[in-house]
C-alpha cells in the first residue's frame, strides 16, 4: 500500500525519477485498523494539514507539483458523518494548488446516510456526493 509515499522510503524518488503522475490520499492507518482511528480535533483541517505534509514531503524528494493530486480519503479513518463536512469543504484543499480527487461511488458511508447497505442501491446517492464534490471544485 502506497500511503502517501509514506510506506516505502524510496517510493517518492522513483515517482520523480520517472516524471510519474501520483495521487496522495490521506488515510490513517491499514484498512484493518483504519475504523479505529477517526478522532480528529477539527476533520477538515487535520485532513487538510496531513495533506499539506504529503504533499511538500514529494515535492522535496523532487516530485514535481504538476504532477501531484491530492484525494482528502472519503471513507478511509473517517466516519460516516465525518465525510460530509470534507465533501461541503472541498475548496478548502484547492489551497494546496493540486487537483483535488473524490472517490464517493457507493462507499459506506453513503449506505449509512441512506439507510441503504446494499451498495447496489447508492446509486442516487453516489450521483449527490459528486455533484457536491463538482459544485467544490
């Protein structure tokens, strides 16, 4: 699992060595123990300044910015209702000047909202957090 760059020592050198587009998500922990480790003070933010962190970490190991996308981890050590203020909130992550990615499709906490645990059945709800996610840029 990539986490950020932080998992392997070198990975964040052979992304700038090869010019490789990234993604880095913020996630706390494995997903086994993720679920366990969603106390945040303020989640935006704690988000937001993880994210700042994984970003000028690549940046100094010679990634270039351009080629940096960020992802605030929908659904990864957050819980159901923590996602909605990082989906309201989605310009606040625009400051970090990367294309922000927001993987919303048919996630758990979209079931939990709806009261709808069959994944088949967020569709409609899926189509609400991307809109939201497009309407925050």
């Amino acid at each position: 699992m990539f986490r950020g760059g932080t998992a392997d020592g070198e990975m964040l050198g052979v992304v700038a060595s090869l010019g490789c587009p990234i993604v880095l998500m913020h996630m706390r922990g494995t997903p086994n123990t993720m679920q366990q480790m969603t106390q945040y003070g303020d989640v935006v933010r704690d988000v937001r300044d993880r994210l700042e962190e994984l970003v000028n970490r690549a940046v100094a190991a010679g990634v270039s910015r351009e080629v940096i996308a960020i992802d605030p981890g929908i659904g990864f050590a957050k819980t159901a209702m923590q996602n909605l203020p990082l989906l309201r909130e989605l310009a606040t992550f625009q400051s970090l000047g990367c294309p922000v990615l927001v993987g919303v499709s048919r996630k758990s906490f979209i079931g939990a909202i709806l009261e709808r645990p069959d994944p088949k059945e967020r569709l409609w709800g899926t189509a609400a957090a991307c809109t939201v996610a497009i309407a925050g840029g």
